[in-house]
C-alpha cells in the first residue's frame, strides 16, 4: 500500500510529510498479531475467571481502565448542575453497535449490519482459538447481552434532552437502584474508593444492567 511505500522509503508518489506519514504508520502497526491476539486472550481469560458479583466488578474496572467499553460507560465530565466542578457519570455502554436502534432494526438494511455485526463477533472468537461451534453460540450470546442492554438503553433522540440524563445520586442510592452490582468493589478498582458523588445518565439502564450481572447465565454466556 501507499503507506507502507512511505514507511519503506520506496514509495515513487511524491508527497508533503510522506515520510512521517510513514513513520506514523510503522509506529501504529508495530505490534505482532502474536501480541495482540495474546493482549485479548488475556482479557478473555480474566472474564473466564469470573467467580462472583465482586469478581466481575473488578475485571469490568480493569477492562475499562484498559479503555475496553464494558458493560457501562464511566468518565469525568463537568457537571451539568455546577459547570465549574467536574463529576463521575456512569452512562450506557456495552454495546459494539453505534446506538440502541440498531439492535431493533426495521428494515433490510439494519438487519443486514446485525447479520454483519454478529458475523463479525464470531469472527473475533475464532481468532482467539475458538471452535466454530463455540464461536457461534458465543457470538449469539454476546448478541443476546447486547439486545437487553440496547433495549433498556436512551436512543439518541432521549439523549438530546439534557435533563433526561441529570440524575445526581450518591453511592448508596445507586446501590438502591443496582444492588447486583458491587459498585464498591468497582470503585476500588478504578482508583475511586470513597467517592460518593454521581451522575447517573440512565438509572432504567443500570437497573437492567444489575440485573444481568447478578444472572448466572450471563456470567456463562460471556464466557463461551
């Protein structure tokens, strides 16, 4: 490819920064793929030692300190209600598809991407070794778990509205909405022990979210 041209030096287009253009590129395409299918396989194998809700709490705060979307989204953020204070908001996440609407389609084109989303999901088990059986019911799996979450999940339109995500809660009410969750152990994780200040986008979500967590099978299902 051109850019590989660039990085090599042999490139016969001649072109303003080509070779930092090339630089670039080498430095963004140094790993192996040894490397990188050993990163995921690791990942997959803290998932796989899920025991119990404290033990996925901690390997959801890793993931997502690795800058994996899991589960839920978590970030600082200045906060609606005092714009000179930034606040931790706990969003909607978990989800590879772009928005809700796309697990829901209603036409041909949208069931064509979920074909493709799926398809695309077994793939990335196959790769980490994987039987093509396995990879199918992981894949259905993985699906399954984001269409609940898609479901209890604000579209963009619901988004837009400001006050629709200012929900302010302390630790213990999101306790009392998610009590599955063991948003302790999260914190702890993440390097936020004691902090008892939120922004909750979506309660409904999370609520969902708890729910799965605390189920058996989802811990199974991810684990296929």
């Amino acid at each position: 490819t051109l850019l590989q041209d660039f990085a090599a030096g042999t490139s016969k287009v001649q072109v303003r920064y080509g070779r930092e253009l090339g630089d670039a590129y080498s430095a963004c395409m140094s790993s192996t793929t040894e490397s990188s299918l050993g990163a995921i396989a690791k990942r997959v194998g803290k998932i796989a030692g899920i025991k119990d809700a404290a033990t996925l709490a901690r390997v959801i705060g890793e993931l997502q300190l690795e800058g994996v979307d899991a589960l839920f989204g978590f970030y600082p953020m200045a906060d609606i209600n005092d714009a000179a204070n930034v606040t931790a908001y706990f969003d909607q996440g978990g989800m590879g598809l772009p928005e809700q609407g796309y697990y829901a389609p209603t036409d041909r084109a949208g069931r064509k991407i979920l074909r493709a989303y799926k398809d695309h999901i077994r793939k990335m088990f196959r790769t980490i070794g994987l039987s093509r059986a396995e990879s199918r019911r992981a894949a259905r799996s993985v699906l399954a778990l984001e269409k609940i979450l898609a479901k209890n999940a604000l579209s963009l339109e619901d988004r837009r509205d400001p006050q629709a995500t200012n929900n302010p809660m302390t630790l213990a009410e999101i306790k009392k909405l998610a009590p599955e969750f063991d948003f302790t152990a999260y914190l702890a994780t993440i390097g936020l022990a004691g902090r008892d200040a939120f922004i909750v986008t979506e309660p409904v979500f999370f609520k969902a979210m708890a729910t799965l967590s605390a189920d058996p099978e989802m811990l199974v299902s991810v684990k296929r």
